[in-house]
C-alpha cells in the first residue's frame, strides 16, 4: 500500500480537508480486509474498538466510561430538544452501547454496522442493529423513512469517500424537525499543530486510507450549512494533545497511549456532566478538543 501517493489538500468545493486522490472502493476494501484489524490489535488503530471488542473487564470499563461521559452528553442534549417520538437511528453503531442507553433511557433505537462482528455483538444484547450500510438500509426498510427524530453518526464522516452522499440519505431518515449528531476528530487543530512542532513528528492523526476526511469546528459547521442544517449545539472533549505538550510522548508508544487515556477518564469520571460539558463547551468556541460534536437540525424553508 503506497501512501506517498495521497495528500491531504482542503476540498475546492466544501473547504474541510480530505485525501487526495480519494483511495477507490477496491483499494480501501484492501486494507480493511488484509490490514485494519492487525493494525488495531498492535495499537495502531481504534485503540477504544479494541477494547470494546475485548470483552470482560477492559470491555466493561470502556463501555462505562462511554455510557457515563460521550452518550450521557448526547442523551442531555435531545432530551433537551423535547423530541416526540423518541426514536432514535445509530449509523455506524459499533457494538450498539449508545442504543443501549438510549433504549434504557425511554428511547426506540435501532443502528446501523458494517462490521459483522460489531453487529452480532450488538444483537447479542437484545438490540435491533442491521448488518446493513444507510442506502441498503433505506432501499430495504421504507417504512422507516423520514421517522426518526435523531440521527447519529459517531466517528463516521471522516472515513466514507463522500460526506455529502451520506449526509444526503442521512437527511432522508430525519424527521422534520428531528437532530443530527455528528462527531468527528477535531484535526489540524492548534494544540495540535503545537504539539506537532514541539515532538518535530510527521501528523499522527493521518490515517491512510481509513481517515479519508479531516475536520474541525469550522469546516464541518460550514459543511453542515452548506447541507442545509443550522448547528444548534457543538461541544468538544478532552484535548490529549495537552499530554504530548507536557512532556508525554504517547504518539508510537500503546503503553503510554493507554496510561494517558486512562487519566482523561479518571478526570471526566471525578467531575458532574454538568460542569463537563461546561468545560467542553468552553473548549468548543476556543476551537481546542480531540473531538466535534455538533447537533444539529434540517434549515426551514
């Protein structure tokens, strides 16, 4: 797999940055069948789905975690909107633990996997998850069409080769006045461009092919506007680079990696989701976090 032949350049038309040529559908299917999943054993991919996917122990304390910080977020922020009915739609939905509480939490939810095993561990809860992509989904299921009062698409936007298709079928499952989640990486951001500098290391955060597209609070908020949706709501997490700019080079090193996650989840869980979502909100508007999450809802005509 040659990745001198991709660059990053900003896109002429929708102005987040993405790869360059866009890798084509054989050439990713490539990588996600011979490479992806030994790379996320060694580390060097989706450190949280490999431990989500570990079971036991480690498994339960990253769902906590997630279920207690991330979902609880989204869960307060539609709870706050006054959706009816509550129903709920996770595309990408990994192991079905946002359903999971969500369901728990009065909602009717259902997700969306690819990944098979994601899938089947998610439906060996109890969980209504399809093994099935947003178009299959939408030709097959019908009667699900524009009925759902919140859409979610966590950590999806930056791996699929075009934002505006899925955006654009993402729209027809959305009830009028329902609410689109997006969450993203937060990339070429300043702390991180800081910490880049510092460490004198190539991007980590570029991941050939997986990562095709790169955003941050600006160009997705742009991005979103140009797609006929209003951010109502944006929120960021917690900024690891702070570690690499202190003196902890995790970047290379599992071990390290996870000791310096494990502080960012010691932090998040000592503190209410009141004041974390305060600091993360904070962080938002100073364009700073690992992460984007935006809510947002279809513009009126």
């Amino acid at each position: 797999m040659d990745k001198k032949k991709f660059k990053v350049i900003k896109d002429p038309v929708h102005g987040y940055k993405r790869l360059d040529p866009i890798p084509d559908e054989s050439y990713i299917s490539d990588f996600y069948q011979n490479r992806y999943y030994a790379l996320i054993q060694k580390g060097g991919r989706a450190p949280l789905l490999r431990k989500l996917m570990s079971g036991g122990t480690v498994a339960a304390k990253e769902r906590q975690w997630l279920c207690s910080t991330l979902y609880a977020d989204i869960l307060a922020v539609l709870e706050r909107q006054e959706l009816a009915p509550k129903q709920l739609i996770d595309v990408g939905c990994g192991t079905g633990d946002l359903i999971d509480l969500m369901n728990r939490s009065g909602w009717e939810s259902i997700g969306l996997e690819l990944a098979i095993d994601s899938a089947e561990i998610a439906r060996e809860k109890g969980l209504r998850v399809y093994n099935l992509g947003i178009e299959e989904f939408l030709s097959k299921k019908p009667e699900c069409v524009s009925s759902f009062s919140a859409v979610t698409l966590l950590n999806v936007l930056e791996h699929v080769p075009s934002p505006v298709e899925l955006l654009i079928s993402a729209k027809k499952l959305l009830a009028n006045s329902g609410i689109l989640v997006i969450n993203v990486p937060n990339d070429f951001n300043e702390l991180q461009l800081s910490a880049r500098g510092i460490n004198k290391k190539d991007p980590w955060w570029i991941a050939i092919p997986d990562h095709i597209n790169y955003f941050s609070f600006d160009t997705l908020g742009s991005f979103l506007d140009q797609m006929g949706f209003q951010t109502i709501y944006s929120q960021s997490d917690f900024p690891m680079e702070l570690f690499l700019l202190m003196g902890d080079d995790y970047i290379g090193d599992p071990e390290l990696g996870g000791a310096c996650h494990q502080k960012r989840v010691n932090f998040e869980m000592a503190i209410s989701g009141d004041v974390r979502r305060r600091i993360y909100r904070a962080l938002a508007e100073a364009k700073a976090g690992r992460s984007c999450l935006m809510f947002a809802k279809l513009k009126s005509h």
